[in-house]
C-alpha cells in the first residue's frame, strides 16, 4: 500500500515518521519544503500533490482547516482529479463536520472513499505515536485502514458515518478548553490566596479533578512555558468550527463562548502561537499574579 501524506506541520511531520518507522511505503508533500527534506533523510519521497493523487492507494492530510483541505482536494486540478476510483482519502484535520460531509459528497461521485479523521494528543503524543483518533466513515473502510491509524495513535475509534469522526473532535476541544481555563482560574485564586500552585496540583491531580489536560498544563502554567504543544491560534479555529456547528444544530454552547472570548483576547495581544495554557496570561493581566513564579 502507498500512502501520500499532505501538510507536515507540527502534527504532521512526526506523524509521518512514525508511519514510516511502521514501514509503510510514503509520498509527502508540504507547502515549504524543509519538512520534506527532513523526510527524505528518513526515507520518504517528495512528491506533488498531483504525483501523491495519481500513485498513491491512500491519502492523507493533517492541514490547517477546511478551506485548506478543500483546496487541497477539490481545487483546480486538486488531489481528488488525479485519484484512482477505488482509492482513499483520510482527513486527519480538524475542521467542520459540515465541511467533511461535502467533500465526501463530492469525492463519492468520483468512487472515492472517504473517512474523517481528526486526532487528539497535541505534539508530544504526535511524536511517541500515542495519539488518539476519532474517525467518521463506513465500517469496511474503517476497518481497512485502521491499522494505518495504529501505526500514529493508540487509539482509533469509529463514531459513525463521515463528520461524526470531526463532531466528535469538537467536543473534544470544548472539554479541553474549558478545562484549561478552569485550572488558570483554580491556580490563580490559590496563589492569590497564599498557597503554593505546585502544591495544589499535587494534592489534587489523583483525585476527581486529576486530569489528562491538568498533567500535561499545569506544569507549563507554573513553569510560564508557552511553548506550543497546541496553538492557541488553533484552538480558536476548532471552537469556531464548535460554534458554528452548534449554531447549525442548534445546540446551546455558552461555555465554549465564554472561553473563545478569551482565547481571541490572547491572540490580540499577540499570544497566537503560543500554547493554549497560556489562557493563563489572561488571569496574570487581571490579577497581576503570575502562576507559581
């Protein structure tokens, strides 16, 4: 099987090492080419988009958003022209469901298979091939390349027919915005309070506040680390994707906006490509309390 893999961002680079460490046979394509230098040296082929459609049995991409990928795709002279029918397309982006089932409609006309892909992990799980894949697609196709998902994550769960793989990844980033937030609020009010932020996250983090997202934040939070796992810049594309999918359902969503808020606050201060533990810095403006420091 030939894989083609487009965008090698802070996602997609180490993805694509990772399915070649699995030996997978893999085309790369990036809009700079020193990711695609980086990947030669670790045996992948550089190739065009239209090389990657017309050799490759799948394809992969882990890009910005949907207008990214619909260009990608469905532009002029896009991936899906020079596809074989028969052939694959796995999205890995994070973009709007809605977004998913219309390039599907589109790619189906031309007997292209398609499934959703989004993941959840940030770069370190990117890189230990540890990250977490939600997918939206038929069963027998979900089947068939799940192994390909395992070679980059260790788990892989279909949550329905194609978009449910991106709906679910909205919840996702709502959970971990939301999350986030409330641990700079909680770290600030017990630094403001006199206690020690390290100390409270270790007393804490067992218990039923213990999370995934506390482990991997709360260190950066004290450490004052911006160092981007995941961009704020990006989370406010997932939870725009999140309201806009809300407002199309229906759906009433007035944490994920009460946060999105914050995060477009931190972006106007310049704050974009940074990590989104730095929601942090928006309580440090209002208290002038650092966390831990």
């Amino acid at each position: 099987m030939k894989i083609g893999l487009i965008g090698l961002g802070i996602m997609g680079k180490p993805m694509a090492k990772n399915l070649l460490k699995a030996g997978y046979t893999l085309l790369v394509n990036n809009r700079s080419e020193a990711p695609m230098k980086e990947l030669a040296a670790c045996g992948a082929t550089p190739a065009t988009q239209a090389e990657i459609g017309e050799q490759c049995d799948v394809v992969l991409t882990m890009l910005p958003n949907s207008p990214q990928v619909k260009q990608v795709m469905l532009g002029e002279d896009g991936v899906a022209a020079h596809m074989r029918p028969g052939t694959t397309f796995i999205d890995m982006t994070s973009i709007n469901p809605i977004a998913s089932k219309e390039i599907a409609a589109a790619l189906a006309e031309k007997g292209i298979e398609m499934l959703d892909a989004p993941v959840s992990g940030g770069e370190p799980k990117a890189i230990d091939g540890t990250l977490s894949f939600m997918v939206g697609g038929k069963q027998e196709v979900f089947d068939r390349f799940k192994p390909l998902l395992e070679a980059m994550g260790t788990s892989v769960v279909r949550c329905g027919d194609v978009g449910a793989g991106n709906t679910t990844k909205l919840a996702n980033q709502i959970i971990v915005a939301c999350n986030i937030q409330a641990l700079a609020e909680a770290l600030t009010l017990a630094q403001k309070a006199g206690v020690d932020p390290q100390l409270v996250f270790e007393a804490i983090r067992g218990g039923l506040a213990g999370s995934t997202v506390m482990n991997a934040k709360a260190p950066m939070m004290i450490a004052g680390d911006p160092k981007p796992g995941f961009k704020i810049d990006l989370h406010i594309k997932d939870l725009n994707n999140a309201l806009d999918c809300a407002h199309t359902v229906g759906c009433p969503v007035p944490m994920t906006a009460e946060v999105q808020e914050v995060l477009q606050w931190l972006h106007n201060q310049g704050e974009g490509q940074h990590d989104h533990s730095c929601i942090a810095h928006y309580y440090e403006k209002l208290t002038g309390i650092e966390i831990g420091r």
